[in-house]
C-alpha cells in the first residue's frame, strides 16, 4: 500500500482549551469525558461473569424446562417459545391494514397514480 494514504500523526498534539485535539475534535488524553460508557462497561462486566458460570448444560436444561412447560399447556411458556423460535407475531390488525393499503395503492396504480 501506499505510505501516503496513511497519514502519521504528529507526537504532539495541539489540544484546544476545552480538552479537545484543535486539529481533528477528538477527546484528548485525560479528557475526563472521553472515559467511555460506565454503563456498558458494567454490562459488559456481568455478561463475562455470566458466560463464565453458565454452561451449555445449564442452558439446554432451562431450554428443556421451558419446552416441558409448553408441553404442559402453560401460556407463558408456549409464547416464551414460540417468540424466540418464530419471531414475535403480529397483530391481526396490521396484517388488515396493510391489505387495506394494498388495494388502494393497486387500484391508484390502475388509474395511473401511485
């Protein structure tokens, strides 16, 4: 590749009074508002502690539990299943109304507007 389509950066950087680069905006080195996401950083934290505990063993037993419940005839279950396998479903009434502007669109479309 071609050294000059990657520009270095300077060692030094010349940083505006606001804790930003003058040159390109970006947060600077120490600028306390650039720390990050704290939020996500936790998250983050309890999703590797949760990976860590949980085994594929555990997951297939809650699964399994999950299906016998369904099989049982507990609603909750049923749709808890059926959600996560099939997507959640659509109420009857978008599936009307979206036929309902089909035909006016179909028929808009035949006199010549659309």
């Amino acid at each position: 590749m071609d050294s000059r389509s990657f520009p270095i950066l300077p060692q030094s950087v010349t940083t505006a009074k606001d804790g930003h680069d003058a040159r390109t905006g970006r947060f600077t080195r120490g600028n306390r508002a650039a720390s990050g996401n704290r939020t996500a950083k936790k998250a983050a934290s309890f999703r590797r502690e949760l990976f860590r505990v949980v085994k594929v063993a555990d997951v297939a037993a809650i699964v399994q539990k999950v299906v016998d419940q369904a099989k049982a005839g507990e609603p909750w279950a049923v749709r808890l299943l059926f959600d996560r396998l099939l997507g959640p479903c659509l109420p009857i009434d978008v599936e009307t109304r979206l036929r309902a502007l089909e035909d006016v669109l179909l028929r808009g479309n035949r006199h010549g507007h659309l």
